[in-house]
C-alpha cells in the first residue's frame, strides 16, 4: 500500500527537525544543503530516497518559505539552472534507477553543473534536422544503418552550438541522430555526455555585450557507454521535448518578485530622478508595469498548474512574453536615461558563470536582451507552438516530416 503524501504541517515540521539539527549559522553550506537532500526537503515532489517525499509540488514553496525565514543557504539555482530545471525532470522521467541515483543527488547540491548540447549551425530553430553522429560500437555504418550493434559504447561526432555553461559544466544533455534512414524526428537518441571525456572541446562565443556565456562544442570520436543513454535508441526526440518544455516553463516562470526584474531598475529610476520624467514616458512605463505584473501572476499561475503535472505548451507562451517584456522596458530604460543609457561599463571579455539578466547597468541590459528572443527556443518557433498546441489551429504545411533524414536537402 503507497503511503500518503505527506501535508503541508508535515512539512513543517521536517522542516523545523531539519533546522534543529543542522542550525544554518553553525553548519558549513555543503552539509546543511546535503542533509536537506536526505530528509526529502530538496525537491517535495521527487520520490522518497531522490531528494523528495512523494508530496505535491505546490509545497515546495511551504519549504522554501520556511528555510528562506530562517537563513538556511540555497544550491544556487542560477549557476546550476540547466540542472534543475531541464535535466534533473528529463533524468526522473526517462531515467534508470541507477541514472536517478547516480545524477540527481550531485545535481540538486551544485556538485556538478550541466549543460545542454542540442543546437547545431545547421539545426536550431529546426532541431529535429540535427546531424551530430553517435554510432554505436559494432553496430552499422553511418550511411545507411541503424547504428544498433552489440557493442557497449556509442561514439560521437559531431558540432553543438550556443551551449551555456559549456565551459563550466560537467555533464551535459546531448542528443544525436542514430538512424540516418528514419525520418528526422525519429532516428535521434538521447544521451547524458561526460564533459570531460576525450574529444570534447569548447570554445567561447563572444556576444554583443563583450560577454561569452555561449559556447560551441566540437565532438570527434567522444566515446559514451550505453549506461548513459537515456530512453530507448529512436526515442530522443520525445525525450528531448520533455527538456524543452521544462526549459521554456523556467525560463518564462521564473519566480520575480512585484516590481522585479528588469521594470526594477526603470521604475527605480522614475522615482529617483523626476528630471527625467515626460508625459509620454510616463504613459509607457505605466503601461509596461502593468504588463509586467499580468506577466509574473500568469507566472505564478503557471506554476501552480505545473505542480498538478507535467509542463504543456502554455510555458511557450509565457517565454515569449518574458522575451518581449525584457526588450521593451531595456528599450524604455535606455531612452528614459538618454545619453547617459548610451554608456556601457565594461566589453571586456568574460566567460561568467552566472547569468545576470538585470545586472550592471542599462547598457547591458538593453544588449543582454535582445538574445531573449533567441535563447530558450525563439519566439517564432513559440509562436507556431502556441498557435498548433494552444489554440488548435491548422499546422503549417510541410514535406520533410516523412523523408529519411539522408535525404533531406541540406
């Protein structure tokens, strides 16, 4: 008989036995974020023994209160974001009970940070049209099998492009086609790529803010076991949506604060220089204001019904908003400031391991977010989503969804 998932007092109480065992004044960071690991206090809503207690995700906000109330460190999200919020749900759903075992726990306390290999020069708004290789060990040729043999390890070939935290990561997720006879949504497989291993190499992407948080990574003859692959070979294109909508719900549900975010700067900039101020500006800001806080209560929405299941095609949406509301109120913020928005502090380069969308000063920021539009799936592909998924309507007429991957025209 499954036992019943615990309430929110019960919660509490873990809680509470937690913060009297390990007081966050007295415990070293690293042992306070592994014992709350052990006591199901991590992820609530993860199986018991996984860093969770079978409860209901909503919860996971009880805990965070009460921890937060009380001083206790978090496990950085935002260096160790792909972990959390697109690996470590792709890994429970598809995962062995080793891979649960052996990647979650290392995930969730920041041990090990992850990245995401899906994007190629020639497959990024098109994903599925992706050509980095994995050829099983004595299994078929490139051109035409299945790549399916009898050996255990797969080898790698291939060039994955805008790759964040490549460069600090440890693990990354990889898809890679193993059929090139199939259709292209069908011949890929899923893997979980050691960052370490011999034949990867990174290299730094250099963006408009001087900035090279992206990376592209080159893959040639990267060898990885068959353990490591997650799902069943052919199955990596519905895996991979899995991380996608995961990707798209944390990016566009980041949990903001009122009046946080990038209208903070804008508004704290309004109230602090009335020599600034012009009817017309004040129209705008107003304007953006409210949009910005339809957009964190539809967050906050969101992640409520993500607490019920698993995240749809609404994520799309809320993306889409995050990226125009972003580029809009950068926009104001440097006209609100005039010549002085025009300055910029720093185009030195540098390969940051936190991404800071509201750091640093209106220049950035103005720059940063022209990549929202980009990262994270880009608005045109969300719009198709929303259109197909959300309202229903017709798909837009295509001939390479029913053609071998070989020989689409490339």
């Amino acid at each position: 008989m499954t036992a019943a998932a615990p309430t929110a007092d019960q919660l509490l109480a873990r809680v509470r036995e937690l913060l009297a065992a390990h007081p966050p004044a007295t415990t070293d960071r690293a042992a306070f974020l592994s014992a709350r690991f052990d006591a199901g206090l991590a992820w609530v809503h993860y199986p018991v023994g996984l860093g969770g207690l079978g409860a209901p995700r909503s919860l996971q906000a009880v805990v965070d209160a009460e921890l937060e109330a009380a001083g206790a460190p978090d496990n950085d999200p935002r260096r160790i974001g792909i972990g959390l919020g697109m690996a470590a749900p792709t890994i429970l759903a598809y995962g062995t009970e080793e891979q649960k075992r052996r990647f979650l726990r290392p995930l969730w306390l920041g041990e090990e940070v992850w990245c995401q290999l899906f994007s190629e020069p020639g497959a990024g708004s098109d994903l599925a049209a992706l050509g980095t290789r994995a050829v099983r060990e004595g299994g078929a040729d490139a051109e035409g099998g299945d790549g399916v043999g009898d050996g255990g390890d797969w080898v790698v070939d291939g060039q994955k492009v805008w790759t964040s935290s490549a460069h600090t990561a440890r693990w990354a997720i990889l898809i890679a086609r193993t059929d090139p006879a199939l259709p292209k949504h069908q011949g890929i497989t899923y893997f979980l790529c050691d960052m370490t291993a011999p034949g990867v190499e990174v290299r730094p992407l250099r963006q408009i803010t001087g900035e090279a948080e992206f990376n592209e990574v080159f893959l040639t003859g990267v060898r990885i076991p068959d353990a490591h692959r997650l799902g069943e070979v052919g199955q990596g294109w519905a895996v991979a949506r899995t991380t996608l909508m995961n990707e798209r719900v944390s990016i566009g549900g980041m949990r903001i604060p009122r009046e946080g975010g990038m209208i903070a700067p804008v508004a704290a900039a309004w109230r602090e220089r009335p020599e600034l101020r012009t009817p017309a500006l004040h129209q705008r800001l107003l304007e953006l204001w409210v949009e910005a806080e339809v957009a964190r209560l539809t967050g906050e929405r969101l992640r409520q019904q993500l607490a019920q299941g698993q995240p749809g095609p609404e994520g799309s949406g809320m993306k889409l908003t995050f990226a125009r509301l972003n580029q809009e109120i950068s926009g104001l913020e440097v006209e609100l400031l005039g010549e002085e928005g025009l300055l910029y502090e720093d185009w030195t380069l540098r390969r940051p391991e936190i991404v800071d969308f509201t750091g640093r000063d209106a220049g950035y920021r103005y720059l940063r977010a022209k990549g929202n539009s980009i990262e994270g799936g880009t608005s045109e592909i969300l719009l198709n989503i929303v259109a197909e998924r959300v309202l229903g309507l017709p798909p837009e007429p295509r001939d390479d969804k029913d053609l071998a991957w070989k020989d689409l025209a490339r």
